[in-house]
C-alpha cells in the first residue's frame, strides 16, 4: 500500500493505522527525515513500513517514485492519493504560485500515479486506488475556489476510473470529507494572503476517518462520505446554489 502526503496529518495516520492491522505500508512525502522516523516508530510496533522521499509536484520524481517502489518494494496493491493542502480567501489574492503547486499536488500528482500504478494492477487483476477528495468538491462556494476545483477534478476522476475498471479486479474510489482535525487549517493560515478556514470548528477527529477508510477498503464503493451524513451535501448545490449565489461575498468576509 502507498500512501502520498504521509509525513503528517492523515496520510501519516492512514499509515500507522493500517500498518496496525497488519498492511505493509510505503511511505512518501518532501520531508525524508520525518518519513524515517515514522517508518522507525511503525517498525517498532512491529509493523511493515518503507519510505521514499520526494516533491510529487515534479513529473520526473513521481516516474522514479513508481518505478523505485515496483523495483525495490514489488507491487502496490492500494494507492491511496492523499497529498494535498487548502486554501481560503478571495481567489484573486492568492498567490499564483500557490495555485499552481495547488493544481500540480491536488490533481496533477494523484492522476499521474494513478496512470503509473493501475497498469500494474490491471496486470494482476487486483487493486484499489483510493483518492482523498472532500466535500468542497460538490460545494464550490466562496473563498476556496482553486481548492474546490481541484476535488471536484478527483471526484469526476474518480467516478469515471471507477466505471471503467468495472469487471476488472480493480477498484476506484473516491472519500469526501468533511473538515478533519489535522494541521491542514494552520497550513491554510500560514500560507500568503491565507485566512482561517471556517469549516475548522466543525473538523472530527482523525479517528474517524480511519475507521471509515477500513470499511471502504473491506467493501469497495464509488464513493464514501465521511461522516456519512454528509452525503446530503450533494443535494445543496442543485437545490440551493442559487440562493447561495447573491450572498457571495458576504459569507467569505465573515470567514
């Protein structure tokens, strides 16, 4: 199993859990030093864990990624796509560069490992490629328009790998989150011309989405809402987007 973006938040914590239930887990993220001493820890428990460090913004270093993975750790079973960071404010004070590395990890890199590990997969007719979307990705409103169309790209992604693949041994699925209490918000802050996220004070615990990520991989979906009741989500936009619409800038001043 792969896991992208696992040097803090919930990539770290997908690995330690799963790497608890027995997975043999690999690792990668920037930060090569904190990879290691994850793999340490996990080893440690008695767990099965490997890491290679890289930027997945760059094309080059998600090729050797998945070729030093099939070379040196044999073949991945799961892929699960969880690199990515937020955004809040008004679109144009974001800093282009942001939302250029926004595209390049949100949805460049998950849709680039996804086409270098699913040949494999379908080679061997088994495997599930998971892709951590959210629900911002059905709710585009305001202050988070790169970020929403980066997980709106997974969700459609998603959903139609997941049609393609039907009958094949291999599964696509896609998680729509809501907020989760990770260090994703004090990113969000830290970056230039960034705000607070308002969708913080509703964030659950990381716990949470473990335990649902357990039942996806046990059962297979399209997709998965995590908490489930979020699943009425997708009813708002078409029935109240248009409500929505003229207090545009208002809701976004008062996040």
């Amino acid at each position: 199993m792969l896991v992208t973006g696992a040097s803090s938040g919930l990539g770290e914590a997908f690995a330690r859990f799963l790497a608890e239930r027995g997975l043999r887990v690999i690792l990668t993220a920037r930060r090569a030093q904190r990879l290691a001493d994850i793999v340490n820890e996990i080893r440690n428990q008695g767990g099965t864990a490997e890491f290679f460090p890289g930027d997945i913004r760059n094309p080059q270093v998600r090729a050797k990624l998945a070729r030093d993975v099939q070379v040196k750790a044999g073949h991945v079973d799961i892929l699960i796509n969880n690199a990515g960071f937020g955004w809040y404010g008004y679109f144009h004070t974001m800093d282009w560069s942001d939302a250029a590395r926004m595209i390049a990890v949100n949805i460049e890199a998950a849709a680039h490992l996804t086409h270098l590990f699913l040949p494999d997969m379908l080679a061997r007719r088994t495997g599930h490629i998971i892709n951590i979307s959210s629900i911002a990705g059905g709710l585009p409103n305001q202050g988070i328009a790169m970020y929403s169309g980066s997980k709106a790209f997974l969700d459609a992604f998603s959903t139609a790998l997941h049609r393609e693949l039907r009958g094949s041994g291999v599964t696509a699925s896609a998680m729509r989150l809501g907020p989760v209490e990770t260090e994703f918000f004090e990113q969000a802050r830290k970056m230039k011309n960034g705000g607070n996220v308002p969708a913080e004070k509703m964030a659950i615990p990381v716990g949470r989405v473990n335990q649902a990520l357990w039942r996806l991989l046990r059962h297979p979906r399209r997709v998965m809402y995590v908490p489930g009741w979020l699943a009425v989500t997708r009813l708002v936009e078409p029935l109240l987007g248009g409500l929505i619409d003229p207090l545009g800038p208002l809701l976004l001043r008062r996040g």
